[in-house]
C-alpha cells in the first residue's frame, strides 16, 4: 500500500536542440547522419533520414500540385545521439556551469569535456 506510482506526465526537458548534428543509433537508418529539423515532445525529424512517403491532395486555391511527397518520418530521441564533430562519433551531453559566478549553465561533451554551445 505504501508503493508510489510516478507519474508519466512529468515534464520531459531533452538534452538535444534543433539544429544540432546528430547520428542515428537505431532502426533502419543506423549509423546516419544528420541534423535535427524539428522537435516534438520526445520525437524528433532528422534532414535525410527515416523519409517516408505521403500521399496529398491537390490544392488549387494554394497553387500545390497533388501526388506523392517524400519527407522527413518522426524518430524516436532515445535512437539519436549528438554527433561529436572531434572524434565523429556519437556522444553523451553534459552541462557546465561557467562566467565570473559561474551562473551561465552550458552543454558539453562528456567524453571531451569540450563546449557544444560556441557562444559562452
């Protein structure tokens, strides 16, 4: 009776950012490359990877044409990590705290321990 049940609607704050280079780690995409298009809650759109087909309707007040379009597909975050552009392998994040009160939170490396973010 004294077991607590943790919530799954707890605010989920991910490491990666749009925009960062990333390498696929699983699926059918493995090992490619890419950087991140979009986020959306703990899914992700990587340039070039898991391209799917989609099927649209023509529409003529917007000027589009209809047929098949191929895209970006959502992957999972947990299948990517962050591309170490040094060792150019994937990589863990971790955080620093740097500035005169060390009060500026930024993401590195773990493995280096090298900046992600330039601007510091």
């Amino acid at each position: 009776m004294g077991l607590k049940i943790k919530s799954k609607n707890k605010a989920f704050k991910p490491k990666l950012r749009k925009g960062d280079r990333v390498v696929v780690l699983a699926g059918k995409d493995k090992g490619r490359q890419g950087s991140i298009l979009t986020m959306k809650g703990q899914r992700v759109q990587v340039s070039g990877v898991q391209m799917v087909k989609k099927h649209t309707k023509p529409n003529p007040n917007k000027n589009e044409q209809g047929g098949i379009v191929e895209q970006e597909g959502w992957i999972a975050i947990s299948n990517v990590a962050i591309l170490n552009s040094q060792t150019n392998k994937a990589d863990k994040i971790g955080f620093k705290m740097i500035g005169e009160d060390k009060n500026k939170k930024v993401r590195c490396y773990r493995s280096t321990g090298e900046l992600i973010d330039a601007k510091g």
